[in-house]
C-alpha cells in the first residue's frame, strides 16, 4: 500500500542494446541529410550548366560522389549495427532458454532422488506379491468349494448386482392413481316445473279429444 512497483534491474546487456539502437537512429536521421545534400548538388549542377558555368557544375557532381561514397558507408554501417543487435538480442533470448533448461534439469534430478529405482522395483515386487497371494487364495478356497456352493455364490452376486441397479435408478412415486381422492362436485338439479308454452301444447290434445 503506497510502496514504489520494484523494477527489473537494467543489465550492461541492456545497456549494450539501448546504445547500438541509438547509434542505428542517428546513422538514419545521416542517411536523410545526405539524400538532401545529394538532390542540392544536383540542382547546383543544374544551375551551373544553365549559367554556362562548367567547372562549377563539375565540382557540384564530384561533391555529390562524395556524398554517394558516404552514403553507402553509412549504409553499410547501418546494416552491420542491426545485425550486432539482433545477435545480442537472440543470444539473451538463448541464454534464458538455457538457464529454463537447467532449471528444468534440476527439478527432474531431485525429482529422481526422491523416487529412486530401488523404491521403484520394491514397489512392483510388493504388487506382484499381493496379485499372487490373491491368486492363490482364490485358487484355495474354489478347491475347498463344490459345484453347488460355486452356483449359490454366482447367484448372490447378481442379486447383489441387481440391487446395485434398482439402487441407482429414480424412485416411483407411492400413492397409485385410483387412491388419489376425487374432489365431490355439485351436479345442478334439474327443473320441477313445466314451462308455460310446453303445459299448453299438452293442453291442445286434450281440448281436441272432448
């Protein structure tokens, strides 16, 4: 809380790469002056010749292939600058690689130490002793069985087996559909009384048979 971030140590290899890069930059920001310088002597020359001026434009061309002579040292310069640091750069890159890899190697040694191949065999022959006392206990006890006894056992085990499955399986709800209680509900009652146009349609055929 409120303590400065700790900030990784700058190495003379970093150090060493800051300055070839700084070195690269301004042998860049030459190259650009150069190429004005270049198009100036051009132009000079040109103005020479329009002038009727020779050994002026002459001179102008011989200081432009001075400047070309330079410009392509600087070049070269350049170049061998970039491939300096890229050396240096992957270099770094191989010596991490190589310090993971002793890191790693250290790990599997110890790792080595703590399990050795003593502990090992001894592990396989306490394994390969238990699966035989298992074998022959196996082998006594079917010797000491019959046929039948080897039957009832086979059966138990798939009821067991069985148990397991009903076990594992959702359970059925208990209450069956027909117990379920059915709600009583109110049936209307049906008219007592005749309507009025149905008692006289009655009435008609009794009037016509008197």
């Amino acid at each position: 809380m409120g303590g400065k971030q700790s900030k990784s140590a700058i190495t003379s290899q970093d150090r060493a790469i800051l300055d070839l890069k700084i070195q690269r930059d301004k042998l860049k920001q030459y190259q650009k002056k150069v190429s004005v310088v270049l198009e100036r002597e051009v132009e000079e020359a040109r103005k020479a010749l329009g002038q009727g001026n020779k050994k002026k434009a002459l001179l102008a061309l011989k200081k432009k292939k001075y400047q070309e002579q330079l410009l392509e040292k600087t070049g070269q310069q350049l170049l061998n600058l970039e491939e300096l640091t890229h050396s240096i750069e992957y270099a770094l890159v191989e010596k991490e690689v190589m310090e993971g890899l002793k890191g790693g190697n250290a790990i599997l040694k110890e790792i080595h130490k703590e399990m050795s191949l003593e502990d090992v065999e001894r592990l396989m022959d306490d394994t390969a002793e238990a699966i035989a006392y298992q074998n022959e206990l196996d082998e006594i006890l079917s010797g000491q069985m019959s046929a039948q006894d080897e039957e009832d056992i086979m059966l138990q085990l798939e009821q067991l087996q069985q148990e397991e499955i009903t076990a594992a399986l959702p359970k059925v709800p208990s209450t069956l559909v027909s117990e379920i209680p059915i709600s009583s509900t109110t049936l209307p009652q049906a008219p007592d009384h005749i309507p009025e146009d149905q008692s006289r349609e009655k009435e008609r055929p009794m009037e016509l048979a008197a």
